[in-house]
C-alpha cells in the first residue's frame, strides 16, 4: 500500500472515527446543545442539489432532554491514480486529534487540517499528493461526502509528538494555474465556461440567469484560466469556483440551483448557536456607482450610473439593416432619478469598452457593496455537516434588525475534536439585484 503515498498497515487505538487527545491533555466530552429548533427539515445541497438525510430532531432531543448527544463521525479514504481507494479511518481511530474542513465560496482552495497523536511513534509521515476524500457528520447518521483534498503541507511536532497535516481541495491543484494565450468574441457565458470546463476535464454547472449573457469580446493574454475565471466573475457578480469536479458560476447571492430554482432558506436560531458575531458598516457611505465606457471602433462615450432605484430587463438587439435580432441585451430603468451626491457615489476606474459592458460592471460592483453592508457568523453548537456556501439563511432569536435581513452562507467551517463537532458560519447579506 506504500504507493498510495500512506502507512495504512499501522494501525493502533480502539473504535473507529473517534477523536483522541495527546499524551498529557485532558479530554472533554462532547458538548450537548441546549435545544435544537430546526425540527427534521432536510436541506436541499446548495450545489449539488441533493439530500442530506441528517436527523437533527434527533440530535436536539438528546441534548434537550440531558441524553448524551450522539458522537461525531468520520470516514477518511486514500485514492490512488486509477480511483482504487483504502479506508484510513480504522488508521486513524483513537488517533485524531482535530479535524477542520474550510469551504470556501470563491476559487480560493477548500482547506482540510488533520492533527494527529502520535505518541507512540507508530505513525509514518505520508507523501505530498495524497488525496483524501473526506466525509464528516453523527454516529447512526448518514455521512456527508465533503469531496477530493489533496495533501501539501506536513508537519511533525512534540512533545507531545503530534503529526498535522494540510490537504487543499484536489480540483485546484490542476492546470488551472497555467498560463495561456486566447480570445473570445461575441460568445455566451456558457460557451466560455464549457470551453474552460472541458479543458479540464471538469463538468460545467452554469446558473440560468447568466448562461446565455453575450461576452463581446474576452482577451487571455499570458494569464491562467483561473484568473480568467475570476476575471469573469466579477464581470457579472458571479461565483466562479471547482467542486468535486464541477466548474462552477452562479450568480452571486442568487441562491438558486444551477438549473435557475429556488433554493429553500435554512433556519438557524439562538438556541442552535452558542456564539454570534453581527457587525454593520455604511458601506463606504456609497450609494450609487458609476461605470465610464467607451467605443474606440464607433467613436462614442459616456457613463452609466446605478442605485437602489435601478431596475434591469433585457431587450432585443438590431442587426446592421435596422432588424431586431434573436440576440438581447440589458438595460437599465430607473424608477426614480438618482440623487447620490459625487461623494456618495463610487466612480469605477476601469474604462469599459461600451455601455453594455460599463452597466454590467456597475451592477456588480454595486451589489457587492450592498452585500458588505453587513456581516454575520455564528458558530453552531451542534454541527451542521451539510451547510455549504451559497445556502440561503434566516435566522431567529437575535436583534430584530438582525432577525429581518435575508443571509446567505459565505464561508463555512466544521470542526471534530475533544469539544465535539461544531460548524462555524460566515454570513453576508442577500441582495435584490432588482433583475
């Protein structure tokens, strides 16, 4: 089993996918919440639009009624090249310190962290580019796959001799980071995203609002496909990111599946958390941005301007002979006249190359203000393995300010060891993008 980059022939310490401490550490039980009000409400995937099967009522009985809560649970698996995988959780039994999964929403790697005890000695230090599939949840629960990590980062510490090691998301370890050389004109959003898709080897889930939005014209000179990639997602406010083999881009803050439906919000209370954190700032005092463009090959310029009183619907182009085309576009209509002062209104730097393209850029640049307006995490008592980024939330139990505002899921965080499993999540404001 040496070549799958493991030591799986030592194997020490009792049970299976249990957290352990090392030498000289006092272990605390895990931690029961103090009630539970979600009921059984199995939340839809925000990505990959399937069930979950987690019994929360389950969980929140427990612990509301003193019964021991069930234990955290685990399954570790080592791939090799032709996806033959080996169990390493009976390795890891007894062993596992601490376990941390970070998701993030963005093409920024997802992050595993092991901590391993190795007190004894009987741990081998495993190879760079082992790839780990991971899924976390309950004792008499069904798993949660978390996805493909790759190995990176190793280290051995002690005393007490402990071995932690770093894995980062597989799919962006490829050649995404490669520099090239191409362009695009007057294609769909999805015609680009499947080209890139397809070039590795990745499968395209392209949200409905933006699949069908016409790029004029896209230039990739000396740059990756993951900056191209990010470069395009900020065009339209999107989310551009590789998931468990999917190129993913979505609208921002959308919370719909990649076929365009709605996604059911999540509810989370105060008795789920035993931590918040709620912060508010003016946004800069922002309210309007403007976009400059202009059209070398027609000779005209201008500037688009938009607020919250901007709303958008999308009209039919003319060809060369004054005839409407099958093609669209987007407009903007104001409900009412813009009143932003020049000190409340952000004027964007980059030069665009026409109005379609300046409007497009504003937009998202003005929704991403409005969704920094306000921030808000919790860390959850009883840990939610099927919480993922893109989940839209509501909460109950805070400030009413708090308890109004519409969140969506930005980063989440699960966490296995001696304090149980708690999920920490970071939460931003939803946006009407007044589409």
């Amino acid at each position: 089993m040496a070549r799958l980059g493991w030591p799986v022939h030592r194997q020490s310490g009792p049970g299976r996918g249990r957290c352990r401490r090392p030498a000289g550490k006092t272990r605390q039980p895990v931690r029961p919440a103090a009630g539970h009000g979600m009921g059984g409400h199995a939340v839809i995937d925000a990505l990959l639009n399937t069930q979950t099967g987690i019994d929360l009522q389950t969980l929140a009985s427990q612990a509301l009624h003193g019964q021991p809560v069930s234990q955290p649970d685990y399954r570790i698996t080592v791939e090799d090249k032709d996806g033959n995988s080996t169990d390493l959780t009976p390795v890891f039994a007894g062993r596992l310190v601490s376990l941390t999964l970070t998701d993030h929403r963005s093409l920024e790697a997802d992050m595993l962290d092991l901590s391993l005890d190795d007190s004894d000695g009987l741990l081998d230090i495993p190879n760079r580019g082992a790839r780990l599939r991971v899924a976390i949840g309950w004792k008499g629960q069904p798993l949660v796959d978390k996805g493909v990590y790759t190995v990176d980062e190793i280290e051995h510490s002690g005393s007490p001799d402990t071995l932690s090691i770093r894995a980062r998301s597989a799919d962006l370890r490829t050649g995404l980071s490669q520099q090239r050389e191409r362009s695009y004109h007057n294609q769909t959003v999805r015609q680009i995203i499947t080209a890139l898709a397809e070039a590795h080897k990745l499968k395209p889930v392209i949200g409905a609002t933006l699949a069908e939005e016409v790029v004029p014209h896209l230039d990739q000179t000396s740059e990756s496909d993951a900056n191209l990639l990010t470069r395009l997602a900020d065009q339209f406010d999107a989310i551009g990111t590789v998931k468990d083999g999917r190129l993913l881009f979505i609208k921002a803050g959308e919370a719909t599946t990649a076929s365009g439906e709605p996604m059911p919000a999540i509810t989370l209370t105060r008795q789920d958390g035993d931590q918040h954190r709620f912060s508010i700032a003016d946004g800069q005092n922002y309210t309007a941005v403007t976009a400059r463009w202009q059209n070398a090959d027609k000779g005209t310029q201008g500037e688009v301007t938009v607020d919250a009183n901007t709303r958008y619907k999308r009209v039919h182009t003319q060809t060369k002979k004054g005839k409407t085309s099958k093609k669209t576009r987007q407009v903007a209509v104001q409900t009412e006249p813009v009143t932003s002062s020049a000190e409340n209104t952000k004027v964007l730097r980059h030069l665009y190359a026409s109005e379609a393209t300046a409007l497009r850029g504003a937009r998202a640049a003005f929704a991403k203000l409005q969704r920094g307006v306000a921030t808000f995490s919790i860390t959850l008592a009883i840990g939610r393995p099927e919480l993922r980024t893109e989940l839209p939330v509501t909460v109950s139990g805070w400030k009413p300010q708090i308890d109004a505002t519409g969140w969506l899921i930005s980063q989440v965080t699960h966490t296995m060891g001696d304090g149980g499993y708690t999920t920490a999540v970071e939460l931003e404001m939803r946006v009407n993008d007044n589409q």
